[in-house]
C-alpha cells in the first residue's frame, strides 16, 4: 500500500497523530510519505499559516476563542464556509502530486487538506481513498462539509454529536486518536529515570503547554512552585515547547525546584516519570497521557476545542478540570497524591481511551484499497 499523510503545523497534535499512523504503516511494510501541502505552493506559505496560529493561540487566545464561535455560527448557514474557499487554490497542486505519487490512500489528521481534497471531488478530479482524523475531543466546524471515504473519531461517545452534523453513520469509526508506539509501550519509571538523567525516587510534576508552550504557564509555575517549595521530595518539570521566552525566563528563576525543556522528542519519557501530569486541554496531549497512564490535571488555555477537550476527560472522570488557576491548580495537583484518587482515575483512563487506534486505523485502511 502507498499511503500520503497531509497534515498542517497548526499544534503540534495533528502532526503528532499523523506521525502515529505514520510509524505504524511503515512497521507494517507500507510506503508512506508526510508532508505539508501548503509546502507544494511553498514552505513560505505553510511556515506563515503555522506562525500565524501559534501567535494567536499565545498571544490571545481568546481571540482564537471568537474565531472559533463563529465557525460554530457559520457551519448553521445554507452554504460553504470560507474555509473550503479558502482552500481551493491549492485543489491544482494537490492534483499535480496525486498524479505523481499515485497514492492508494490519503490520511488527513487536519481539516484543511480535507477541504482541498472536498474541493477536488467537487470540481471533478479523481482522488484516492480518503481518511480525517479527528484529534479533538469534539466535532470542529466544517468536519461536516468534508466529504472523505472515512472519519475516525475518538470516542464512541462522540457518536451522537458527530451524526447531528449529518456525517454517514457507515464512514464514522470511534476508533480514538492515535498515538506514537511509545506511548502504548511506554519506558518504567526507573528506565524513563535513566534515559532522563533523573531520580526516579522524588516526585515529579510534569508541566506542559503543548508544543507551542501556550497558556499561562509562568502564573501556573508559579503557583505550584509556591504550593511545593517547601516540599523537598517533589521536583517540577516543565516543557516550554517552541516557547524559547518562556524557557529562558525559567532557566532564570525557580532552579532551586524547576527543570525547564525545550522542544523534546521524550515526552514518553517524561511521563513515564511523572506523578502528575499538568497540562492544557489538547486532544492529543491528553490522549497521550490516558493511553500511557498518568494522572492528568487539565488547564484551559485555548478556548474553543480544549474547551471541549477538558469537559470530556473531566465527564469521564480522566483529569481534573481547572478553571480558575488561582483557587483550583494547586489543590487539584495535591489531590493526586491520594493514591485511591490517582488509581480511579487511570482506571477511566484505560476503560474510555483505546491505546490501539493507530493500528485499527490502519487495519480499517488495507481493508478499504483491497
């Protein structure tokens, strides 16, 4: 099978997802090839649509919170949202490469390569077999007008909302969002220890704020630097992402308690050793943290689909939702070294996130170019 994943820099959770299928296709002996499309205009073009994101998203998230409101306004309307418009001159480039790399299935883990393949049919060009992905907790505006072979979804329990928005009942697959092996498989504590240069005998609380390093995260530090400060058994550990301001204001302050990272590849790891995990609502971040077990405590930061995100893990009983840092961080963290409190809430973990959706996604694909 020759497979061709599109997917879009716009957080780190859809490339991420990709690259689980990704992993697992090529474990299996397939060819696959992951790219960009804005990167058949030019890298230009992809690296601004991302940069332009990730401000948003840091700099006023609420604004992102508007834009998304009116997504959900305008998906009510009789017509094509701008989005699909929006996305139709890049439907030529994608016909370009189709005919190149002849591909026997496409893997979308974003809406816009969705809508430029919509596009495509719409306009009469042949296309491969097509799989979305959903990587949030929700059904985003526009899923509904893509028009794919496939949706994988990541909750059966997400069933009703996803067929309100009219998507056939027979391309719908609750299979979850899918996950790099090493999640599923993850390091011991003491291996993750090691690898880290750790020591796998204190506590540790993992702070993140996704790849871009979003949310307010240098007030939530500091809440739990004072919280655990006095406490010499406990260590935070905080993954500043792309974020470079915010490592450098930790490396500055707070070393007596804080190992701040940059960008890594070890998350795995890091949640191996992690006694809780403090993290904002992204789909995949919180996927990543159910499938390997960690206790999770979400932090709202991007208004929105993590909105969504935070109250279906907290509705199943798989983190707790902090609204309010000031009043709810700091006691929802201390919470979770009541081990009864901790090993509930894994227990949700595992009974309502499938640690195997990459390999049923994959499955579902070489039974589809059969």
């Amino acid at each position: 099978m020759k497979a061709l994943i599109l997917s879009c820099g716009t957080g780190g959770g859809h490339n991420a997802a990709g690259s689980a299928v990704k992993e697992e296709l090529e474990r299996r002996g397939h060819t696959v090839k992951m790219l960009n499309p804005y990167d058949l205009k030019s890298g230009k073009t992809s690296r601004r649509i991302d940069r332009a994101y990730i401000k948003t998203v840091r700099v006023a998230p609420k604004l992102f919170g508007v834009i998304y409101s009116l997504g959900n306004v305008y998906r009510k309307l009789p017509f094509r949202s701008p989005v699909y418009y929006a996305n139709a001159g890049m439907a030529k480039r994608l016909n370009t490469l189709f005919n190149e790399e002849k591909p026997d299935i496409v893997f979308m883990p974003h809406i816009f390569p969705a809508e430029i393949i919509t596009n495509m049919k719409n306009r009469g060009m042949e296309t491969p077999k097509t799989v979305f992905i959903a990587t949030d907790y929700t059904c985003i505006p526009f899923t509904e007008e893509a028009d794919c072979d496939a949706y994988i979804i990541p909750s059966d329990k997400l069933m009703p909302e996803f067929k309100s928005y009219k998507l056939p009942d027979e391309k719908i697959y609750p299979f979850g969002i899918p996950v790099a092996h090493n999640f599923s498989s993850p390091p011991s504590r003491e291996e993750a220890a090691r690898i880290l240069g750790l020591d796998s005998d204190k506590r540790y609380i993992l702070v993140s704020g996704g790849s871009m390093g979003a949310g307010k995260l240098v007030w939530a530090i500091k809440l739990l630097y004072d919280a655990f400060k006095n406490d010499s058994n406990t260590k935070l550990i905080v993954i500043c992402g792309s974020n470079e301001w915010l490592y450098k204001q930790l490396s500055k302050r707070y070393t007596d308690k804080i190992k701040a990272v940059r960008y890594t590849d070890k998350m795995a790891e890091y949640m191996s050793l992690a006694d809780v995990y403090v993290t904002k609502s992204g789909g995949l971040s919180s996927t990543e943290g159910a499938v390997l077990g960690v206790p999770i405590v979400h932090m709202l930061s991007i208004p929105g689909c993590e909105t969504k995100n935070m109250r279906f893990f907290a509705s199943c009983g798989m983190s707790i939702p902090v609204r309010k840092l000031s009043k709810e961080l700091s006691p929802a963290t201390m919470s979770l070294k009541n081990k009864e409190t901790a090993s509930v809430m894994l227990s949700n973990q595992k009974k309502y996130i499938n640690s195997s959706a990459a390999e049923d996604i994959c499955n579902l694909a070489e039974k589809m170019i059969v």
